[in-house]
C-alpha cells in the first residue's frame, strides 16, 4: 500500500496532504501535552515495530506481494493519535532512505496508513470491548477491518486517476486502472492474505506486550497497578522506562533477526511498479497488458533513495541480500528510536520554555 510517486497526479497529493494536516496537528498536540518520557521511549518502539512489519513481505499467487502494517495495535496500545505519529516516522524513514513510498505521495501513504489505519482499528476495537470480554478476538477482529479499510482508500485513489487524469490521446497520466480494476486487485489480497496476516501479527504483539511489558501501555493500567504493588512490596529501586521495555527491545531485536524471511517473497505489490515495469505489466492475473506507459509516471518526479529497496548493492556489492536486508532493518529500527527521542528534547525544551 506504499504509493509510489507520479501513481496519483499532485493535485491528489496535495489534496490528501491537506486532509491529513489537521490528524497531524491533532495527534502532535496530543502526544506532547499527554506523554511523558517514557511514553515517548515507546513512541519510538512502535515506529520501529511498523517499520519492521512492513519488511516482511508476503506472495500471492500471480506475482504480487503484501505486507502487515501494525497500524491498529499501536493505536490500542498507545492511542490513535500516538500510532499516527508514529507511522509517519515509520513511513517518512521509508521513503526517504529507503524508496518505499513516494515523496510527493508521502501525504497519501500518512492518510491510508497513519490516519485511516489506525483510527478506524481503534474505533472498531472499542466497539467491540463494549461487547465482548475477549481482547484478543478484539484486536483481531479490529486490526483486520483497519488495514482493509485503508487498503480500500488506496484502491479508490488509485482508481479514479484514469477518469480524471488523461492526455489528448485518452490513455491515463498516471494509475492507468480504473475502479474496477483497482479495487479487486487490491482488495482480494488484503481480504484474505495480507488481513489475516495483519490480524496474527497484531494479535501476537498485543498477547506478548501484555505478558512481557504491560507498563509500555495504558490499556494494561490495571496489571500495571498489580506489578507496582509487588515492586514496593519487595522494595525495588525504580527503573528506568528502557529497563521497563526490555521485553519489547528484545521482541524488536528478533523481529531484525527474521527480516530476511521477507525477502522470499518474490515480486512487486500492486501499484508499485516502477515506470519501466508498468507497461507490461497485467492490471490482474488475467487481464490485458497495458501496452504504454503513462506520461505522467514516465516524466514524472524521481527520488534517488540512498538504499532504494533495502539493498546495499550499489555501495557494498559483495554483500549478500539477507545481510543488507538485515542492516536495513537495523537501519530503521534505530532511526525509529533515535527520532523519538530526538522529539522528547524538543517538547522538553518547549515544555520548559
């Protein structure tokens, strides 16, 4: 669901730019009046862990690939508007170092996954904790209808640029499918595939979170109370909140170590062929090929990633795929953490000022 540039025309991006600002605004103004240090340690956390989840791409049969985001068990776990903030770290660290995602489109990503994703999970899980005691058929449920969602947003933008965007000949500027073409192909793969996966993995982080490290959440307030209680009673000294979130670094530290897996997964994820690709490429497993490449895709705007796709084979090209992959994976983690951090001074400052 990574949007590359020149997909959807300006005029999209900066419309869904614009619709985004004000969740940016809101979530920052949140997070800074709201979250103390250690919060924002977890902040961090949680970009990663989207960062991380996003390397492990998943095939489908006909050659495309999908991946889960994490985006609704953030938003349980630390709020919405936490989780948005840090899925546009997570999503702004990938498009600038990385490649993954446009810059121009860099809005359009921050509203299907940091806006859509995560809020729509959240609401839909407390719905559903209204009635039912089960959390972890809760986070399930709601991590599913989340990503879709968002997966569904994406296929809509994709699909009306053929409609809106066309040159003297007729033939499309940018996404060359139209709706009815875009949203099965998107929607077929998250609906099974990509939405089970998210729902495993959310549910996964959530069961060992609350095990592991309920202090890294206020939806476990009420376990956090009861460790509390035992750590007076045995007269520990305080900890410090990474001591505290040790589980969740070494749950960060393995998901690095399995990173690799992702790259078993062979192929592209629909919609995010590169301009040289598209014009062969078959708008579903049966359907025609294109034949041309939009004008608008093939002229338009280029970033030069430093490591374009988490590889290192233009700068170490004796090193093996996995092993870049996995220092991508540090890479990101680390960037995820430090720019937390980074934040927390700055609020600091401003706090103080």
């Amino acid at each position: 669901m990574h949007i590359p540039d020149n997909y959807l025309s300006v005029s999209t991006c900066v419309v869904l730019t614009a619709a985004t600002v004000p969740v940016w605004r809101r979530s920052i103004k949140k997070v800074v009046r709201d979250f103390p240090q250690e919060r924002f340690s977890a902040l961090g956390v949680a970009a990663a862990c989207s960062f991380l989840a996003m390397m492990f791409n998943i095939p489908l049969p006909g050659g495309t690939t999908g991946h889960a985001v994490g985006g609704t068990v953030l938003a349980i776990l630390l709020g919405p508007e936490a989780a948005c903030v840090a899925l546009t770290i997570a999503l702004a660290i990938q498009a600038l170092l990385f490649g993954d995602g446009g810059i121009i489109a860099f809005g359009a990503n921050c509203f299907n996954l940091a806006f859509v994703c995560p809020f729509v999970g959240y609401y839909v899980y407390r719905a559903m904790k209204r009635f039912s005691k089960n959390a972890l058929v809760a986070v399930a449920v709601s991590s599913y209808v989340g990503l879709n969602v968002a997966a569904l947003t994406t296929a809509v933008q994709f699909g009306v640029q053929p409609s809106l965007f066309t040159d003297a000949n007729g033939q499309a500027l940018y996404c060359p499918y139209g709706l009815s073409v875009a949203i099965p192909a998107m929607m077929v793969g998250h609906l099974t595939v990509f939405g089970l996966a998210e729902a495993i993995f959310s549910v996964a982080v959530f069961a060992f979170i609350r095990k592991s490290a309920p202090r890294f959440s206020p939806e476990f307030a009420d376990l956090t109370s009861e460790t509390a209680d035992a750590d007076t009673a045995n007269a520990q000294a305080p900890q410090t909140s990474d001591s505290r979130f040790l589980p969740v670094y070494l749950m960060l530290a393995l998901l690095i170590v399995l990173s690799p897996l992702g790259l078993l997964a062979e192929g592209t994820a629909w919609g995010e062929w590169g301009a040289d690709e598209i014009a062969a490429t078959q708008a579903a497993d049966d359907g025609p090929e294109l034949g041309y490449t939009p004008s608008g895709l093939a002229d338009g705007f280029a970033w030069n990633a430093p490591v374009p796709d988490y590889s290192l084979a233009e700068t170490a090209p004796g090193l093996p795929d996995w092993a870049a992959y996995v220092l991508s994976a540090i890479i990101g983690t680390a960037l995820s953490v430090v720019l937390a951090k980074l934040s927390y001074l700055f609020v600091a400052a401003k706090r103080s000022a």
